[in-house]
C-alpha cells in the first residue's frame, strides 16, 4: 500500500515538474493528455489485485498483441499466389505459349514454391515452357510440371 501511495506521490510531482518546464503550445496539450492517463493508470493499478491476485499488465497487454490474424495472412497469402500465378500466365503467352491454367503451391511455413502445374495447349516444345517458368519465378526444373492437351 506504501508503494502505491508512492508512486501517486511521484506521478504527481512529476505532472507539477512538467507543468513548469513546458511551455504552452500545441505539443504541451498533448503531452499532458498522455501523462494525464499515466496518472490514471497508477492510481487505478492497485484495483485488479483485490480481483484477482494473479494478474498482470503483461498478461492483459501479450495476448492482444502477439496473436497474428491468421485470416489476413491466408488472404494476403491467396492474393499473392493469385498474383503470381496471374504474373507467369502472362509470361508464357508473351513468349508464345497457349496456355490454358497453372497452379501454383507454396510450402506452408517457408512460403517458397513447392510445385508449379502449367497446363498447355498444342505445345511442342515442353522444355521450353519449363525453361520459361523457372527464368520468371524461382523455382526448380524438377518442380516444375507440364500438362499438355492436344486437339
């Protein structure tokens, strides 16, 4: 209780401080506002004990922080993949190649390219489609698969 008491007397003596080495001005509203919620926050510390003897700031502020929106990262992982999917699709029809769909799979944790399926129409030249992809997108000949339907 000693402790609180003291930090109170702290905080307060450090807001009369500041109150007399800041100017007014614009900054000073604002450096005020967030000294004023420090001020709360030490007043009002003490209050979650009688509650619950285990808790923390630590606790309360970890969990809200650390946890990533894993619905976001697989959004942004599907517009990427679709992007670079959409990227290559362009590439090889530059290049001259009829190609009909390609999908594209990452490793889940890495994030790099695990396979790459191109499929063509009426390509003869399959290794130069192989060759195409793994120049645009960084992937290995041996992850590179090539289906080709003839008409």
């Amino acid at each position: 209780m000693s402790a609180w008491l003291m930090s109170i007397v702290g905080v307060v003596s450090l807001g009369v401080l500041l109150e007399i080495l800041l100017e007014d001005g614009q900054t000073s509203k604002y450096i005020k506002g967030v000294f004023a919620i420090a001020v709360v926050l030490v007043i009002v510390a003490p209050l979650p004990k009688f509650f619950n003897k285990e808790w923390s700031y630590e606790d309360f502020f970890s969990a809200a922080i650390h946890q990533p929106d894993n619905d976001f990262v697989d959004n942004i992982d599907a517009n990427q993949l679709a992007s670079v999917e959409k990227y290559l699709k362009i590439k090889l029809q530059d290049d001259g190649f009829n190609v009909i769909d390609i999908k594209i799979e990452y490793e889940a944790n890495s994030r790099q390219i695990k396979s790459v399926e191109v499929w063509t129409k009426n390509s003869s030249n399959l290794v130069a489609v192989i060759d195409c992809v793994t120049k645009n997108i960084n992937v290995e000949k041996s992850n590179v698969k090539i289906y080709n339907k003839d008409e």
